[in-house]
C-alpha cells in the first residue's frame, strides 16, 4: 500500500542536508478489518502542522513512520459489528485519527484526551487506504466535498479553542497565529461574539486572510509593538480572551501582559519540547487573576465540527493539492510557508 512516510529523523528544512529530514512514499503493508473497524479508500489528507514535528522525532525516532490523520475517504469495508452508527459501505467519511478505549479512568471521567489506551493503530492515513475504528468515524453532510471533509479534524481543534476559552458574547479576543488552526478558531470566535477580534501575525498574507474572515485588527509583531498595539485597540484594558496558536517561542512572552485582568490566556499549540517560558505569578496569577491553560487534542468535538463544515468558509484552506506520488513535493511546499494549507489526493474519488 503506497503510504507517505518519514524515512529519516531531522528537520525537513534544515540547510544541512546531511541532517535533513525525508520525507518518502513507501509501500506498507494494509492493516487487517477487524469486526468494528472500518476500511476507508482515502480521497485527500491534508498536511498538519504537527507532522514535520513526527520527522524531527518528536514522538519516536524509529522509521519509517508513516504520516497523516486529518482526512477524508469512502468506506470500502466494514465490520460485521460495526454497526452502531449506521454507517453503509460507499458513505463519504472523515475522522478522529485517535481511537478512544472508552472504559480506562480518563474515559469514564469525561477525559477521553487522557485516555492510557489511547491508539492510532498505526494505521496512517496518508494513504491509498487506512483502518480505523467504527467509533472514530463520521459520516460527511451531502454538502460538504471531500475536499473539504478533510478539514474535520483542524475543524475540531478550532471548536475546542472555543469550548476551552468559553468566551462571553462581546468579549475582546486576541488570536497569536495565523495558520490554519488561527484562521480557523478567528472563524468559530468571531460566531461567538467576539469583539476587537485581533489576529497578531508576522506574515502579511496571513493577516490579509484574517481580515476577510473579519478580523477587525491586525498586529505584524515584527513591525510593531505588540503589547502597545493591544492596548490601543483595547483601551488599555488588554483582550479578555487571548489565545495562542503560533507554537513560537518568540511570539508567548508578549501575551500575559496583553491579557486582561481576570481574562484568559490559552496556549493552544505545540511547542517545542523542554522550551520554558519565564512568568511573573504575583503579577498575572495572583494581581491579574488570569486563568492560562493550555491545549491537548479536541475531546467531544468531532460531532459538532461535522455540523459546523458548511457554515465555515473553508475554501481558502482547499487550494493546493498534490497527488500522493509526489508527498516528497507537497511537504516541500508545506515547509515554504506560502501556502494556508497543502492537502494530498490519495485517490480520485471526487
């Protein structure tokens, strides 16, 4: 089975070539169908920004390490026990790529992103086919394209920055990071009833997108001030929501002091492992009062993400596409930057 995968640990970007990360399509062997599990045929895989983080060795440093999770396809195969979601062989699909065990503590204590069962099969789904669990999949709205079906997944993250921040109607949101995860969570804060809706972003085109999707202020933190910029829009008073996406190191130092008092302050990203960030607690934990929480996978949110596909505009995030024969080119063009987002067509099923 042609399969994308890491065939050497390091960064995909790195100038040394010798240390550079690969990226390579193999062939694996297909996973067996078990009785609840599901066999998807798989239209499009969209690259996650965590995945040049799975060929820096940041989860293992085996390989080859087969790469994707944010899909979409049609069911080939099922089970004859899946049956509990009345799901049809032919039905238009997306996913969690996590498999849940549904009776560990976490599970059972409303904490299914804890779960110490938790498995991905190894299955990945930047593939000609992936096996999955009936329960991580999700039939597509007649609506919704396989194209777009592929975003359930940055979908679900963005419905969980909103549940995790839980904005009041009017509240003044700040979002660090205009990729797909901040453009995306800019779309569900802003049906929240965001006021000030601020995208702070170095990239021009970026905040370009930002502002169609109605940001109403854009800060460069390049070019200028953040925190005095944040005080202007906010009078002073700073945002009560603050949210950061960006994963840079650079970008998190400036967001306790642009967060009100009393507000909340989410470091929703993936940062790199063993980065500690300097924090005065008697001035924001103790005289500001901040909650700071950070982010883990998107528990309970795959139902209402289904639901929310057509009401997002999505199209931007669907305009690069590579056919899974040339992965090597698509995370080349992934590491660019240039691009909202780079998705793969793993088949022609459209």
């Amino acid at each position: 089975m042609k399969t994308a995968a890491v065939t050497k640990i390091g960064r995909l970007n790195d100038p040394d070539e010798e240390k550079r990360g690969r990226v390579e399509l193999i062939d694996l062997p297909e996973e067996e169908v078990g009785d609840e599990d599901v066999k998807i045929r798989v239209a499009y895989c969209a690259i996650c920004g965590s995945d040049p983080h799975v060929a820096e060795g940041a989860f293992s440093m085996d390989v080859p390490q087969g790469l994707g999770h944010e899909l979409s396809g049609v069911i080939e195969v099922l089970g004859k026990k899946a049956v509990k979601k009345g799901l049809k062989v032919g039905d238009r699909i997306a996913g969690n790529f996590l498999q849940f065990c549904g009776t560990c503590y976490y599970c059972q204590n409303g904490q299914q992103h804890f779960c110490t069962h938790t498995s991905d099969r190894k299955s990945p789904g930047m593939a000609e086919s992936v096996v999955w669990h009936e329960s991580q999949v999700y039939k597509l709205p007649d609506s919704v394209s396989l194209k777009t079906g592929c975003l359930l997944e940055p979908v679900s993250v963005a419905v969980r920055v909103a549940d995790r921040t839980n904005p009041r109607v009017g509240s003044r949101i700040a979002v660090s990071g205009g990729g797909p995860i901040g453009q995306l969570s800019l779309q569900l804060l802003r049906m929240r009833g965001a006021t000030s809706l601020t995208l702070i972003e170095p990239i021009a085109r970026r905040r370009e997108l930002a502002a169609s999707f109605g940001a109403e202020h854009l800060i460069d933190p390049v070019g200028q001030d953040v925190i005095e910029e944040a005080m202007k829009i906010t009078g002073g008073l700073g945002f009560d929501v603050v949210v950061d996406v960006s994963g840079a190191p650079a970008a998190v130092v400036n967001l306790p002091p642009i967060t009100a008092k009393g507000g909340t302050l989410l470091y929703g990203a993936m940062y790199p492992v063993g980065y500690e960030m300097p924090l005065n607690l008697f001035k924001y934990c103790y005289q500001n009062d901040l909650t700071i929480a950070g982010l883990l996978l998107s528990p309970y949110t795959f139902p209402r993400a289904v639901q929310l596909l057509e009401h997002l505009d999505l199209d931007p995030f669907t305009s690069v596409v590579f056919p899974l024969d040339k992965a090597t080119q698509a995370y080349d063009a992934h590491m660019t930057g240039l691009h909202t987002k780079v998705l793969i067509r793993c088949n022609d099923l459209d």
